[in-house]
C-alpha cells in the first residue's frame, strides 16, 4: 500500500523502537510536546503571575478551538476540562429530574466512568434506563431509539464503544431525541481523531471526550461542546470562579453566569496539560479525520480478515461503517498474550469479554499489523504466554 500518512511517523519518538497498536487507551506522544511543556515552563519561570493574562487563563478556550476544527464546531464553543467524568458531573448538575421527565437512556455498553456519574443521580431523582446489548458486541439502534421516549431527559451515550469498536447511529439518536423533546451529550473519547464529526451537520446537543487517544494529547485535557442556544440556559450546580461573568471582580455569594462558553467552566485551568494537548491537535487537523478514517477502515478491516484466516474470532463489527478505530482478538490466556507482546515492544491491551483490543493509526504500517498477529501466534503455539501469566494483572 502507498501511504503516505507514514511521513509522519519521524514526529513520534515510540515508534523507532515499538509496534504502537494501543491508540484506543494512549495514543503516542508527539516530540513538540517536549518543546510545548518547556514554554509553559518557560513562561512560569520567566513570566511569573503575569502567564496568567499571557495565555494560561484564556487556555481553556484557546484549546478548546483547535478541537473546535476537528469536530467542525463554531469558534469559542468548544472548552476543555480535566476528563469526561467530570464533564458529565457538570452537565448533570445543570439538570433538573421532575417526575415526568427524569430518565437518562444509554447502553448498556457504555463506559463505566459515564455511568457513575448517572447513577449518581438518583439520589435527584434521576430513573436510569440502560438498553441491554443481546451479542456482547454493540446494541442494536432499533433498541436504543425505542427506548427514548417522552420521559426521556439525556441521552448519553458513547459514539464508539471502547470495548468491542461498535459505532452508534449517533445521527438516528440525535433524531429520535429530537422528536421527543430529550438532550443528547455524546461521549466520543474513542471516535475523535479516528472517526469524522460534524457537530454543526448533526446538529447534537453536547459531545464531549479526551485527549489520551486517538487525539494524541495525553492525559488531563478533556473536551466539551454544548450548542450555543442550549448553552446558554445551562447553570451548572458544578461551578466555580471562571464562569463568572466578572472572575476578577471577586463578587460574593450567588453564581453569576458568564455570557459564553466558559460559564460551562468551573475552578482554574489545569495549564501543563493543556500545552501538552495542543500538538496531538494540530497534527489530526492537519491530516485530516477524512484521510485516517480512510486508512483505518484499510488497516481493520485487514487485520480482521487476516485475524479470521488464522482461526481468530472476533467481537468487532465486520460492517466499517459500524466500526470505530478498534478491532478486537478473542485468544486464550489474553493478559499473558499482551504481557509477552509488550516484552517484544509490540504495545495492546485487553479487556474482559473481548480478548485483545488492537487499534492502529495514521502512523502505523500494514506490516506492523500482520506483525502483531505472527507474534500472537508464536506466543500461543511455544506456550511463551506461561511465564507472564503472574505480570498479567497489569494489563
């Protein structure tokens, strides 16, 4: 295959010396954040107190753009956050449960973090409505449509599930939810990056995520987008000095909500991690989604042929349009399997039910793919997997 997205490979120091098949859980670090994190050093030694009004207040927002031109958001609409647990905290303290409107519908499937947060909410009152997957792989739309009805106050679901890769309809739910007078706050920690949105096209109400994946931003800056009209009705109960109207004015009591998209902030910005995120940003806009979805529908739908040919089943779609970045390898003794891989630095994880999650990107090569699986093979057919099974819990 010609391809020329390996150009970038040069500008990933993991990848001179590993097989980086684990984008789905930590996406590979970008050499700029070396220099990035020395400016926000730089700054603070040099600059002191005066960073504040050089950069790092205005930082959630200033981030937040260069997100906004991934998912085709408007300026100024987009504001970062520590991670998606708090994100959905936030959202939910802006809602009120009244009896005839208090379900929160979302799958089954969904990750675990999103639905702490909810349950949560019954202590106000919230009526949770999971939908049951019937084959371990991804819940039908038919059902999840079903399931919002009138009564229904948020949808919150993930776009791509991290377990097995399965895409929702995030379109037909947005739809359905419309038409019955429910919110939708998609979680797309595993589709931005790797799989194309248009908020503006879908027209959703909330999506949010993080940087750790397939954005190669590391850890501490997750993204929040609220539809401006919607945005500002919203008085989060989570709050704190940087939604204020007036910060700098210290006023006491009362929350008074700012006029934009920082009234969905709370406490002071986590800056490092904000620096450290910009890099992985820059490096997908310039690619463009478009063009890495178009090579990791290629690159999985390969492996999962190739993975078949071999014996291997699967918990993935077979259909790439119901497929995120992720595929997944049903084999024996799994976290043994990726221990004895990560001593051959070839890098995945697992999780239960599912056997190994592999996930390349725009970075990696088609033979590193086939790679993994010899090295699969060789690992279960010499018995190579016996001597981790004791460092297993770590994966």
């Amino acid at each position: 295959m010609n391809d020329p997205l390996l150009a970038w490979r040069d500008r990933f120091p993991i990848l001179e010396h590993s097989t980086y098949l684990v984008n789905h859980s930590l996406g590979a670090m970008p050499a700029a954040v070396f220099d990035a994190l020395r400016e926000y050093a730089e700054m603070w030694a040099t600059r002191g107190i005066r960073a504040w009004s050089e950069g790092w207040w205005t930082s959630p927002v200033t981030t937040g753009n260069l997100v906004g031109k991934i998912i085709d958001a408007p300026e100024g609409s987009v504001v970062m956050h520590q991670n998606v647990s708090v994100i959905q905290g936030l959202i939910a303290s802006a809602l009120e449960f009244k009896p005839e409107r208090n379900r929160v519908v979302y799958t089954a499937m969904n990750f675990p973090s999103v639905m702490y947060a909810w349950e949560a909410q019954r202590r106000r009152g919230a009526e949770i409505v999971a939908v049951p997957s019937p084959d371990g792989i991804g819940v039908p739309t038919e059902d999840l449509l079903a399931a919002i009805d009138e009564r229904t106050l948020i949808v919150p679901i993930s776009h791509v599930l991290f377990q097995t890769g399965f895409q929702q309809d995030l379109a037909a739910v947005v739809a359905r939810a419309r038409q019955v007078g429910a919110l939708v706050i998609a979680d797309c920690y595993q589709a931005t990056g790797t799989v194309p949105i248009s908020v503006t096209e879908l027209g959703i109400d909330m999506l949010c995520g993080g940087s750790v994946k397939w954005l190669c931003g590391g850890p501490g800056a997750g993204y929040l987008y609220v539809r401006p009209d919607l945005r500002d009705t919203l008085q989060p109960a989570l709050t704190g000095w940087m939604a204020h109207a007036e910060p700098f004015a210290f006023e006491p009591g009362e929350q008074r909500y700012a006029d934009d998209a920082t009234r969905l902030l709370h406490g002071s910005p986590a800056v490092p991690a904000l620096y450290a995120a910009r890099s992985g940003y820059e490096i997908i806009a310039e690619i463009g989604v478009d063009a890495i979805r178009k090579k990791s529908v290629h690159q999985t739908t390969m492996f999962m042929q190739a993975a078949a040919e071999r014996g291997y089943s699967s918990k993935s779609p077979t259909d790439p349009a119901r497929r995120g970045g992720t595929v997944t390898v049903m084999v024996d003794h799994a976290p043994a399997v990726v221990a004895a891989l990560a001593e051959r630095e070839i890098l995945i994880d697992c999780r239960p039910d599912v056997g190994l999650r592999i996930s390349p990107h725009f970075y990696t090569s088609d033979d590193e793919l086939l790679g993994c699986l010899d090295a699969v093979d060789e690992i279960l057919s010499t018995g190579a997997w016996e001597r981790h099974a004791k460092d297993a819990a770590a994966y």
